[in-house]
C-alpha cells in the first residue's frame, strides 16, 4: 500500500529537481587533472539520483573506474591523474549502464580523441536534458490519478510503478535492438581498392 499524498509530494520534488538539473557544459568541467576519489566524487555529485536504494553500493567506485580502463571504455589515467575526458566518458558510462550492459556501452562511447569525445558530450547532454523533460511529462500525465483525490482505486501508486517498469523495458529493447544494426567499421568503410556489397 502507497500513501498519495506522500507519493505526490515525492513526484512534485522529482519535477522540480529535473526542471532545474543541467549536466556540465565541458567548459564548465575542472580544466585540471585530478586524482581518482576526486573523479568518483564528482561523478557521483552530478550522477549520484540514480542510486535510489540504500542498499546498492555507490553508482561509481575505484573497482568500477578500474574496470572500465581494463575493458577500455576509458583511456588509462596520466600520472594517476584523470582530466575532462574521463569525466565525460564516465558520465556517460553512468548513464548508459542503467540499461545496457558493458558489451553495449563499447558501441556507444567514443573513441579516445578529446575533439569527437567533446562533440558526443554535447550531443549527450542536449539528449539528457531532452529525454528527462519528456520523462517528466509522461510520468505526470500517467500520475494524475495520484494527483486527483476524487480517485480512490487503492492502485493508483502501484500502476503507475508497473507502467514505469514496463515502458523501462521498451526502451531497454529499442536501445537493444539498435545498438545490434551496428555494422563492422570495415563493413561500414571498404579498405581502398575493396568494392563493398549490398549482402
């Protein structure tokens, strides 16, 4: 059982915080290195909502940022020292993995050059804040049965958790199913003096 008003309180506070939440324009990241519990805390300043349930472990640690440079997600640090580069892909890391697993992430970053990992951000952040306002929107218009004390089904809270689930999972698919059209770079770009095929 869900108390309304309560629920409604929480989604009013989540409305607010996303009208007013702005990831870093890359100007506007440290232009200095830093060292590694520097990088997590900071990622975890902008990232830190989508840890929602006390008992998960922070969204990134030092084992994770490790990970990550073993798989290559991340270019290795410098000194032990990490710069805005990293900050970005790792921002990006942090996102995507809500819903994809790291086999998928591999497709999505950009390759270690700070012009194009530059450009990606910024289309990253322009889709963040797009995509958040219309998750906004849509949870509102699948809430106002929370909102309208007239409606007393005992279901209203429950519905809207089961619709959220499942129009995670579409969205995991669609990401999913997208991200398996990806062609081979060869495929995509013949070796010169290679005709391509349609097959």
């Amino acid at each position: 059982m869900y108390e309304k008003h309560q629920v409604a309180e929480k989604l009013n506070r989540w409305e607010h915080f996303l009208d007013s939440f702005r990831l870093p324009e890359w100007d506007e990241l440290p232009q200095i290195d830093l060292y590694l519990d520097q990088i997590i805390a900071l990622v975890n300043q902008y990232l830190g909502f989508f840890v929602y349930d006390p008992t998960e472990e922070k969204l990134l640690t030092p084992s994770m940022v490790n990970n990550y440079v073993k798989l290559r997600l991340i270019p290795p640090p410098v000194r032990k020292k990490y710069g805005r580069k990293h900050i970005v892909l790792l921002l990006m890391i942090c996102t995507f993995k809500q819903s994809l697993s790291m086999a998928a992430m591999s497709f999505m970053l950009p390759p270690d050059d700070e012009t194009l990992i530059r450009e990606e951000y910024t289309r990253f952040t322009a889709s963040f804040q797009r995509i958040s306002n219309y998750v906004v929107q849509q949870a509102k218009a699948s809430a106002e049965p929370i909102f309208d004390d007239s409606v007393h089904t005992g279901t209203e809270v429950s519905d809207l958790v089961v619709g959220s689930a499942i129009a995670a999972s579409f969205a995991r698919l669609l990401a999913g199913k997208l991200i398996a059209l990806h062609l081979p770079q060869e495929i995509n770009h013949p070796v010169e003096g290679h005709e391509g095929t349609d097959e």
